[in-house]
C-alpha cells in the first residue's frame, strides 16, 4: 500500500502529485501554456527554465494539500523517459535529492506508462488485461497492457502524433496553441460533413492497409490544400468551423476504426483512453457510440487526468513500489524510450 510522491516534468507541464494506491491525495500542476502561446508551441530551454522556477513551490503545494510530512511516504518518483531532456532532468534531479535527503526509495517512471495508469486513477478495479488507446501531442500508440511493467505497441502512429496534428492545423488556420482545445470547441459550431478528408491509411507490401498504424501528415497537408483552394476560389472568410469539425470527424473516425479492430481481434473487452487528445469530445462520441455496438468498455479519465499531470506518475510508481521495482540513483534522462523497455529502469 505505498504512498508515492511523483514529479512530472517531461513538457510544459510542472506537476507535482501524492497517490497512496490509486487515491489522489494532491495534484498540483502549474502549467507553461500562457508561457509558450506567444512562440506557437513548447520552446525546450524555456520550459526546463520554468520547470526549475516553480518545482519547489508546487512540491510545497503538493504536501500542504495532503496534509502529509515526509514520515508518510514511501517513495520519491519523477517521469525520466521520453521527453525534453532539459526538462525531464530538472524534474528527476529535484526527485533524486528529495530520495537521498529524506532516505526513500527512488522510481523513474515512464511518461506513457504514467498516461496508462490515469485510467486507474479513477476506475479503481481496473485490472490488465486491457487496450490502451494512447493519444497526446507527440504520441499515438494501440498499447496491449498486459501488467505493471509489461507493455506490447500494437499499433502506432508513423509521422505525426494525433495532438500534434491537431496543433498544426490549428496554426495553418491562424488559431493559435495549443490547437486541440480550439478546434475541439470550434468544431461544436461546424458541420463534420463539410468536407471529405483522407483518413490516413498505411498500405502494406500484399496490397492491403495496416489495421492499426494511423498516419496524420496527409491529412494535415490535404487541410492545407483545402484551405488554399477555398482562398483562391472565393473571398469569403473561411468555413473555419466547418473544417475545424470536418477535421476532428475525421480523426475520430480513424482512431476509432483502428482502436475497435485491434480490440476485437485481440479479444480485449476494455479499451482505456489516455493523452491530452482523450479530451477531444469528437472521439469519446465517436468511440463510444462504435463500442456499444461492439459490446466494449471505454474508460476516459477525467480531462485534468488526460494531460499531463504527476498524478498519473505517482499512480504508476506505487504500483511498481508495491512489486518492489526500484531505480538506481545513477538513472538518467532519456528523450526517446519505448514502452517495452520500462523494466530497464528498475534494479533486477
Ligand atoms: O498528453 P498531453 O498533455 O501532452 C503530451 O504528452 O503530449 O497532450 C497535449 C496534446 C496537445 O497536442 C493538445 O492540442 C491536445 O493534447 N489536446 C486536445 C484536446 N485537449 C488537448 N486535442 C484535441 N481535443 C482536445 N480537447
Ligand atoms: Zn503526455
């Protein structure tokens, strides 16, 4: 039963969280987004700057909130892998010297295995096996959970991540950052049908098409030609809810196919959403509606779970605290990591 005090800091986000199990005791999150709006999207220097600024007020927050001293907690967590390396040092390094000082265990933790564990957060039974549909603005991966620590990528993105394609269209449509949010609430005033735009389908050698990759850099590009042809055409403003909605259907639909199959094939009965994008109300319709008719459960953690948040961190290290998973003081930070290679982080 080990409560966890966990230190996020891989983006734009410093969170700072306290889970005992999967209880949210605090979660503190002082967000960067005003910081980098002026720039379009998350400056690395900047956000590591930010990130050593705020740590030790929103760690201070975090314990207040709690109402807990440092005899009740167990162990000192920070995200390591992937993410910006000057951010996720800055994080890990504060998490380190708080283990030392205070004599606790340390546990490096995986930003995407912190995504997966937001579903536990609320959905306290919630027990592997399950489908994890894994959507943020530099990920979009089909994740078979199989138990703490023991991940298989079904299926993946192969150029842009679902968010990031939200950004991007959101810039091209002079809409400002981060894009997901916007296009979200415009696309509630448009009509889906507008336009008809490519899915992103991923051919392979025998002719047929990858039943779980997505693909989102046609579909960014054909909003790009759509929006020029409509310019060039008429002078009239741009259909900007029409496209915004037109868009975001589109991108449900595809999650949502992919998803559906690879939880059917892989006889899996739950699919957990997590990442910033399963705030999208397009997709939760979409994927709710297409898994009643499939019999499936769909479990989306409340918004302030899907972004980032150390709430999720902390719920995902107590768990590999319980199984007596600990990292060595020498770990480091690393911007690229795979799923299938969480285990490494811990003492064998
Ligand atoms: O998980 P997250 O907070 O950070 C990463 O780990 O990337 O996800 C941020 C991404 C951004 O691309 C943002 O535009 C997108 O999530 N996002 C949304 C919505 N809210 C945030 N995308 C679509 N609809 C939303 N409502
Ligand atoms: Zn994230």
């Amino acid at each position: 039963m080990a409560t966890v005090l966990a230190i996020e800091t891989s983006c734009d986000e410093t969170g700072v969280a306290i889970v005992k199990n999967r209880k949210v005791l605090s979660n503190v999150v002082a967000s960067q987004i005003a910081i980098h709006h002026p720039y379009g999207g998350v400056v690395p220097e900047v956000a590591s700057r930010h990130h050593l600024e705020m740590v030790n007020s929103v760690l201070d927050q975090a314990l207040d909130t709690a109402g807990l001293d440092w005899s009740a907690i167990d162990g000192v967590a920070a995200t390591c892998a992937p993410g910006l390396v000057g951010a996720l040092l800055t994080g890990i390094t504060a998490a380190k010297t708080l283990a030392l000082v205070q004599n606790k265990p340390f546990l490096g933790i995986h930003h995407l295995e912190g995504h997966i564990y937001a579903s536990y957060l609320t959905e306290t039974t919630l027990q592997p096996p399950f489908l994890c549909l894994l959507v943020s603005g530099g990920h979009t991966s089909l994740i078979h959970v199989k138990d703490c620590g023991v991940y298989h990528t079904l299926g993946h993105t192969v150029d842009d991540a679902a968010g990031e394609a939200f950004d991007k269209v959101a810039r091209l449509l002079n809409l400002g950052y981060p894009g997901g949010p916007i296009i979200d609430q415009l696309a509630s005033q448009g009509n889906p049908k507008a336009f008809t735009l490519p899915e992103g389908k991923i051919s392979l050698p025998n002719g047929g098409y990858h039943p779980y990759h997505s693909s989102f850099s046609g579909l960014k590009t054909a909003v790009l030609r759509l929006v020029q042809t409509l310019q060039k055409e008429n002078d009239n403003p741009l259909p900007v809810a029409d496209i915004a909605a037109s868009f975001q259907e589109t991108v449900a639909k595809s999650l949502t196919k992919r998803v559906i199959a690879c939880a059917v094939d892989f006889g899996l009965d739950t699919i957990a959403v997590g990442g910033g994008v399963a705030a999208n109300s397009g997709l939760r319709n979409y994927l709710q509606e297409a898994a009643k008719l499939h019999n499936l459960r769909v479990l989306f953690p409340p918004l302030k779970y899907c972004t980032d948040n150390a709430a999720m961190i902390a719920c995902a290290a107590s768990d590999h605290l319980n199984q007596g998973h600990l990292s060595p003081l020498t770990l480091g930070a690393q911007s690229r990591m795979s799923l299938e290679e969480v285990m490494q982080l811990y003492q064998q």
